[in-house]
C-alpha cells in the first residue's frame, strides 16, 4: 500500500473511510486507531474541519487537502492534482459532483467502492450550504 493514493487501500478501509464521510463517528475513530489517521482526517475535512486541512499539509498529505477543494470544482486545487498526477483524485472529485463519464470510469475499472465514496461525499456536500469564509485551495 502506498499511503496518499486511494487506490492502494484496501477496500475495507476505503469502506470504513465512505462510512465516515458520512459522519459515522465509529468508523472514523477505526480509522484514527488503525493506523490510517490521513483517511479519518480526510473524512472530517470533507466534513468541513478546517484544522483537518492544516493537519494533512503538516502530516505529508497536501494531495488530500486539495481534493477537498478540488470537490467543490476549484479548478486551482484540480489544476494541482494534475500537475502532481493524481488523477484518480480528480475523477473522485467528478464523481463526487456527480459526472456520469467519471462514475462510468469507476465502474468501467471495477473500482465500485469509488462510487460508494463519490455518492457518499456528493450527499454530504449537496446537504451543506456553501461558507464564502471557507478556506479554499
């Protein structure tokens, strides 16, 4: 496994890490405690945890930092994720806005647990009213 791309976890964690984006509290102390805190942290940065932002900077995670803006279409943060070659972060932020090529690609790769994570992220994001004080990419 490399740590920083999505798709060397293994689907246990990815599962654990879409649970909590989704707020489950369980799964993200599984993940904290379980030697995976980049994804728990990641999770709560979706969620909207500024200081979560400054611990993946710190902690040697930028790419996680950026997808979370790049979620949210800043073309900045896709611009970086290009630039430093993660790809699969920026589908997963397509797909998390719901762009059919992007879960079409997810599925076309029998990589379904990225679906999961995008339908996950794309329900929490489309319940949240949008913060202008939020720091952005």
């Amino acid at each position: 496994m490399k740590r920083g791309h999505l798709q060397t976890y293994p689907i246990k964690i990815l599962l654990a890490f879409g649970e909590a984006i989704s707020g489950n509290e369980k799964f993200f102390h599984f993940l904290m405690e379980n030697k995976y805190p980049e994804l728990g942290v990641l999770a709560k940065s979706i969620r909207g945890g500024e200081e979560s932002v400054k611990w993946l900077m710190k902690n040697g995670f930028p790419q996680f930092a950026v997808f979370d803006s790049a979620i949210h279409n800043d073309k900045k943060a896709v611009m970086w994720l290009y630039k430093y070659n993660f790809k699969l972060l920026i589908r997963l932020a397509d797909a998390s806005r719901g762009t059919p090529i992007a879960l079409k690609w997810f599925e076309k790769n029998d990589l379904k647990v990225f679906v999961v994570i995008a339908k996950k992220i794309e329900s929490f994001v489309s319940q949240q009213t949008f913060d202008v004080h939020k720091r952005r990419f």
